[in-house]
C-alpha cells in the first residue's frame, strides 16, 4: 500500500468542551474504517505507513493491543459484540454477474485477538459498497451488479435471502431496512412489523441514534448529512460540508464540517472544525478547531474519519496522518 506522506500537522486548540486525550500517527483506509467499540478503537490501516493492517486500540490510551495483517485494500468495516467484519476490494477486473475469482470478499475476525475465522467472495463484484450485521446475518452488497449476499457470521456461508432488503439496524422501537436495487429506505414497528414509512434515498454512509437515522449522499467526499425521525420519516435537519462520515453516540453526532463556501480539492487547504450536534433538534453543541485549521484533500488521497464511544471521540486528520482522541465534557444542550 503507498501512503501519500502527510502534509502538515495539527494541533488541538484547547476549549472547555473538549478535553484532548492522545494523538499517534495513522494510516486509514476507508469511511467505515474507523470505529469506537466500547473500550477499543478498531481501525483498518497502518500506523507506521506501511501495509494494511485490523488494529486495535485502548480507547483511553491509544495503546496497540491487536495488529493483524489483511491482505488486500478495505472497502468497508463493521462489528458486533464477537466480530469485526471486514469488506475486502478485489483483485481482478469482473466480467460477469457470476465471476467469484479475483471478486472482493467479507472476512471475519475475532474482536478480542484479532484472528481471521471465516472469509467469503462476494460475486460480481471488486468493491463492496455497502455492508451491515445485525444479529445472526452479514449483509454485503457488491458494485457493478448490486449482488446482495447474505452470510451467517459464525460460519460465513451463503443464506440464501427471500428478500431484497437488507436490515441496517434495529433500534428500540424501529427495525430500518433498505433496499439497495431501488434505493428504497424503510422502517416498521418492530413488534407488529407494520411499516411506518418507506422512502427512496441513495446513501452509503448512515448512522443509527435513538430512533433517529442519520445518512450522507454518496456525491463525492464532500456532502449533505440529514437526520430522519425513525417513528415518521420526516427530515429534522441538515448540514451540508461534511467531508467525514457520521459518529453518534447518546444524543450527540460528530461530524467534520468544511467553512462555507470552501472549495474541495488539490492541495488548496480549507478550514474545518470537528462538531458536536444534538441529534434531536441539530443544535450545536461543541466544536474543536485545529491548528493550523485548514485542512485539505491531496488530491483525493487524504481523508477524514470520526468515531465515537461513551463520550470519546476520535478524529482522524488524514493529511496530518493523525488519530486523535477527545472526551466530550458536554455543551449546552
């Protein structure tokens, strides 16, 4: 893997709402390659700007716990309380819908040591462009032919699925499904299976919180992050500028934010700040600013990423080839 060096190095500008915890060096490889997980932080890259590597980290120190190496770039990331799943680009051009040699795949490590225990092609495919679990299954869908495949996650074998809707989460009260072909999002109660609402959105990037599902358009690195209320599917807000995915955790949604008005692109730095909004109602409620504060894309090489976990939140400054960690002390909800 080449690592374009890093640019520049930030640092934290210190404020009463943010307490800064550690910073190492980082190498990060996608949107969902980042993710807080009770007390580990999991990533899918390198730390020394070498090949790529499931990483694993104490989330209140930033100590290395776990380092396996994976042989191929990573498309996507997802764990459950006894895996992290990992989506896996292919090696080869895909000439048909059937093609399973050189095809992307989904591998499944153990969350504690880090060991591969299963991994599966996904046909039809070199890039996996989106992929969730939720209890028993692994849902992938592949680019090019829009393969759904289902997979149990002990075993990793082929379910063979009686329908086109994947399930992205399940919430208190809500279940929300999708179905890639159609880019038809849904929610149903969950203990009568009725459904509430049912709406055609493209995303890739989404995020879960108390009945609230949060996405990002999928138009480029730079885009439009709206929050839905689960129970009626009304919109409650948006913010557009976001060059991160979405983080939430107890209320709150982390997001990195471009200055209005920026210009995205080449080695042009722009400013931007990590921001802390109330899921709820979109107000903000914390920010951290950076130094120097612009920050920029290398021409589609670096990127930026946000986790979060009890309070703790980690940033990732890709043209500072940075993870940081920050505990939110709380804002004026």
């Amino acid at each position: 893997m080449h690592w374009k060096p890093a640019a520049q190095t930030h640092n934290f500008v210190a404020n009463d709402q943010f307490e800064e915890m550690w910073v190492v060096p980082a190498y990060i490889d996608c949107p969902t390659c980042l993710i807080a997980h009770d007390n580990k932080v999991f990533l899918a890259g390198s730390l020394e700007r070498g090949s790529i590597h499931l990483i694993v980290l104490d989330i209140l120190t930033g100590r290395r716990i776990v380092e396996q190496p994976l042989d191929r770039r990573v498309s996507n990331m997802v764990v459950d309380s006894n895996q992290v799943y990992i989506g896996l680009k292919g090696t080869d051009k895909i000439g048909s819908e059937q093609q399973v040699w050189g095809a992307s795949k989904v591998a499944a490590h153990d969350i504690e040591i880090g060991t591969e225990i299963w991994n599966s092609r996904i046909p039809g495919s070199n890039n996996i462009i989106l992929l969730t679990v939720n209890e028993d299954n692994v849902y992938a869908v592949g680019n090019y032919y829009h393969n759904l495949v289902v997979l149990n996650t002990k075993t990793g074998q082929e379910i063979n699925p009686t329908t086109e809707r994947i399930t992205l989460a399940n919430e208190a009260e809500i279940e929300f499904g999708y179905q890639p072909q159609g880019y038809l999002l849904s929610a149903f109660r969950k203990n009568t299976n009725e459904m509430l609402w049912q709406d055609k959105i493209r995303f890739y990037l989404f995020a879960m919180d108390n009945n609230i599902f949060l996405i990002k358009d999928p138009n480029g690195e730079i885009g439009m992050v709206t929050a839905i209320d689960g129970l009626s599917g009304r919109t409650l807000w948006e913010y557009s500028g976001i060059v991160s995915n979405i983080a939430t955790d107890g209320g709150v949604a982390y997001l990195i934010i471009l200055e209005p008005g920026s210009s995205w692109g080449g080695d042009s730095a722009e400013n931007a700040q990590l921001v802390a909004i109330d899921t709820r109602t979109g107000k903000m409620l914390g920010s951290v600013n950076f130094e120097p504060p612009g920050i920029q894309s290398g021409w589609g090489n670096y990127h930026y990423h946000v986790a979060a976990s009890n309070d703790i939140v980690l940033v990732y400054l890709g043209d500072g080839r940075q993870l940081f960690a920050f505990r939110f002390l709380g804002g004026n909800k």
